[in-house]
C-alpha cells in the first residue's frame, strides 16, 4: 500500500473521530440546554431564588439560570426578544402586560411572593454589602400585624426619620416597584416637596441598598428581605405601614420562549408548593394567595 494512501485513510479515520467527538459533545450540550432555565428575576428577590434554586436542584435535575435586574428592564428586554424561560417580577403590572402581548403561557401567571417595605437606617456603614445566609427570624412587625394605632405610631417615627436625614435613597419608581411604593409613602405623608433635594435614586432595590450601606445615603426605602439577608439589628429598621403604598405583590409568569421547556414548568410547579413557600416566607415574604389574579 502506498504511503499516500496510508495517509489518506488516517486522515479519514481522523476526520470520523472528530466529527463523531463533536456528536457526542452535541447530544451533551443538548441534554444540558433541556434541562436548563433561564429566570428573568427582580433584584429584590435574587438572594431568595439561589435558596429556591439550591432546595429545587435537591429534587430535580432542571439547572436554574439567573438574570436578575429591575422589573422594567428585564420586561423591556422580554418585549425586545430575550430569551428567557420564567419571568419573576417584583408587581403584577409587567406580567400582565406580557400576557396582553401575547407573550407568555397561557394560565401561567401566578403571585408567588408579597413584598414588604422598610425604611432603614443602619448605624454605620456596611464594608462587605454581599448577601449572607438567609435568617430565619422574622422583621419585627409586619404589615397584617399591627393594629391602627400602631401604624400611626409608625408613620410618625417614619416621618421623624425622615426630616432627620440628610440623604434618602429610593428605587426608579418608573422601574422598580419597591421604589414605587417609596414614593406613595413620601406623598401620604406628605413629605415629597420636602424631600425632593435629598433624594438619591438607585435603579432598582439591590442598588438602593448599597448606596445606604456604603453610605451614599443616610437612609432608603428597601426590601424588608434584605434586612434578613443582612442580618440587620431590628433597630436600624422601620416597616412601612399598609395604608401608606400599594400592596407590593410581585407575579412569576411562564414566558412564550419556555412554553416547551419541561424543566421550567416543573420549576413553576415548585413555586406554588408549600416547600418553596415557606423558603420564601423565611426570607422575609408575606404568604401570598396563590390564586391566578
């Protein structure tokens, strides 16, 4: 046999072998894409889905890709084309709007958390602002549990806290929606005017509450979450009474891009169970009803 065709059959051999590797690699990277869902996720509840993606990935195999950002980008970037699985806002008002569009699975939406807004002021700066491990403690009052008086009470020590601030942090109110229900609270107490020269805005709560734990802000309007995942004394923070924003009730929606993809409707499923539920109420969540709105 001539050392030409030698050649040419270890090149074939060569080419077989490659191209039988690149198959391989192919129905490997296949098999990861199947199982793998990309989360459009509000900042305010980041830290809340690695706990649910850490608890989900114990009873499944479906890999949970996080894109976390405020609620109006991440919707801007859905209407635009993203290609997201499972969109998790921080209102309702985005989700249903994508339903409007046509956007999302149908009978997909769903509340799966009910937020809740503190005002905090720490006693000094925070040099390392990444999240710990979630507390299982509870903010020191909540919403359903106070009575009239003592919201009064609060709204009073509020607005105490305000006057006595040289900087107040808050969210977008045009994107996020923590940073909405910090601005009717400025409004019912009529504080806006006042406070509009000594307003530091963060795009969305996560940023809002760096600028207060770097000290770029005496104090802001943040997720009461990030006080449990911060372990913050109970002292550096006031939870803002009901009657003074809008509920902040935050839908998770299956999105058109994941209407075949297996591993995010399981996700979903998880989501809505009691499991994940009470992950979320640790965090520092109200339980929220569960029916489609």
């Amino acid at each position: 046999m001539s050392e030409r065709k030698v050649t040419a059959r270890l090149w074939i051999a060569y080419v077989l072998a490659a191209l039988s590797l690149l198959g391989g690699q192919s129905l490997a990277y296949a098999e990861t894409a199947k199982n793998s869902v990309r989360v459009a996720v509000a900042t305010n509840f980041v830290t809340t889905l690695k706990a649910l993606r850490e608890d989900f990935a114990s009873l499944d195999n479906g890999k949970i890709l996080i894109s976390a950002g405020s609620t109006g980008k991440l919707y801007a970037q859905i209407r635009q084309g993203a290609p997201y699985d499972i969109f998790l806002a921080a209102d309702q008002q985005r989700p249903q709007l994508l339903e409007q569009h046509g956007l999302t699975v149908t009978d997909s939406r769903f509340t799966y958390a009910n937020g809740a807004l503190v005002l905090w002021r720490p006693n000094k700066v925070i040099s390392n602002a990444e999240p710990r491990v979630i507390s299982n403690t509870k903010p020191r009052a909540t919403n359903e549990d106070e009575n009239p008086t003592a919201q009064t009470e609060q709204s009073a020590q509020i607005r105490q806290w305000l006057a006595s601030a040289s900087s107040i942090a808050l969210a977008n109110p045009r994107l996020a929606p923590y940073g909405f229900a910090a601005q009717q609270v400025l409004q019912n107490l009529q504080s806006t005017q006042s406070m509009s020269q000594r307003q530091v805005m963060g795009e969305n709560v996560g940023q809002t509450f760096s600028l207060v734990a770097t000290g770029n802000a005496r104090m802001g309007f943040v997720a009461a979450a990030q006080m449990l995942e911060q372990n913050q004394p109970v002292a550096t923070y006031l939870i803002i009474p009901s009657k003074l924003h809008s509920p902040i009730l935050q839908d998770g929606v299956l999105l058109k891009f994941g209407a075949n993809n297996k591993a995010a409707a399981r996700f979903m499923h998880y989501l809505a169970s009691s499991r994940a539920q009470e992950i979320i109420r640790k965090a520092g969540f109200s339980r929220p009803d569960l029916r489609r709105q």
